[in-house]
C-alpha cells in the first residue's frame, strides 16, 4: 500500500505561491549580446519578447533595464493577456511581484498615478458657459481617466470626478 507523501506546511505553501503568483515561465531563449531596446536583424524565426532579468516588487515603475529580450523557441507562442512589448511595460508600476525568466500578466501592471492619495488638486465643474472651480484633496488616487473621489477643502463635501490628463478634476452635476 501506498503511503501519501507528506511535506511540511512552509514548503506546501511556498509552491503554492510560487505558482499562484509567479506566472508562467516563458520558454525562450535569450537573445545574446542585445539590450531590451533593440532587435537584430539576424533573429531566427521566432517571436521576441521582453521579461524581467530581476525580481521587479509591487508599486516599482519598470523600466527597460530590469527587463531582458528573449526569443521564444520555434513553436511557442507567449499565452493570451501577457505584456511582452516595450510599449506595453516601460513606464508602467508593478502591481505584484515579478518574477525573472517569467511572462508578465497585463494584470500585473498599471498605469503610473497622475494624482496621488490625499494631494491637492483643483476641482472643476464645467457646465454650458459656468465653470465652477475649487481646491480639494484627493481621497484615493488616479491616472488619467479614472473616476475618484475627492474631499471640497472648503466646505469637506465628497465629490466624484474623473482625472484629466494635465492632473485636474471633473466632476458633473449629480
């Protein structure tokens, strides 16, 4: 009879982990003597992607540096919702861990904050000719587009509005 293999608690959970968060590896071969902007013209036939060469931790901006190219062996092909382009990470904040040698999921990156928690922004309200403007402390934070709740600094009324691309407010009539 067979008897069920046991391991400890730590090591059961450190796998489970690893492959919870750690993503998947990426079959690839790296890309000898080039950096991560670059691409030589005598590539074999393969796809080329970027990973981390690094561990890369949460709330860090990626930059191309921590990232390696890599070409994937002829046959694979990276799996569906990874950032694997220059364009699709540099600039971007590590939402969790990344692992070296492993895809990165797009849901592991966001985009930097234009606004950050509990900073002073101006408020707008912009209706027909009127435009209505005041001062108010962010209560969460922001790039552009996303919709946050701000604190009025006068009169401490919680407002909702989107972030505009040059770091201002808009809010609309409720």
């Amino acid at each position: 009879m067979a008897m069920p293999i046991s391991c400890s608690a730590f090591h059961r959970t450190a796998l489970i982990l690893a492959l919870v968060s750690g993503g998947l590896p990426a079959f690839a071969q790296e890309s000898a003597n080039q950096s991560a902007t670059q691409i030589a013209s005598n590539q074999p036939a393969g796809e080329v992607v970027l990973i981390p060469n690094r561990v890369i931790y949460p709330g860090e901006t990626i930059e191309l540096a921590a990232l390696k190219q890599v070409t994937l062996i002829p046959g694979k092909h990276k799996p569906d919702a990874m950032a694997t382009r220059a364009e699709e990470l540099q600039g971007k904040i590590a939402k969790r861990t990344l692992l070296p040698g492993r895809y990165i999921p797009t849901a592991a990156i966001r985009e930097a904050w234009l606004v950050e928690q509990g900073a002073a922004v101006q408020v707008f309200f912009i209706a027909g000719g009127l435009t209505i403007t005041a001062t108010a402390v962010t209560l969460q934070p922001g790039s552009a587009g996303d919709f946050i709740k701000v604190r009025n600094s006068d009169s401490g009324k919680i407002l909702s509005g989107t972030v505009m691309a040059d770091g201002t407010i808009q809010v609309s009539a409720s």
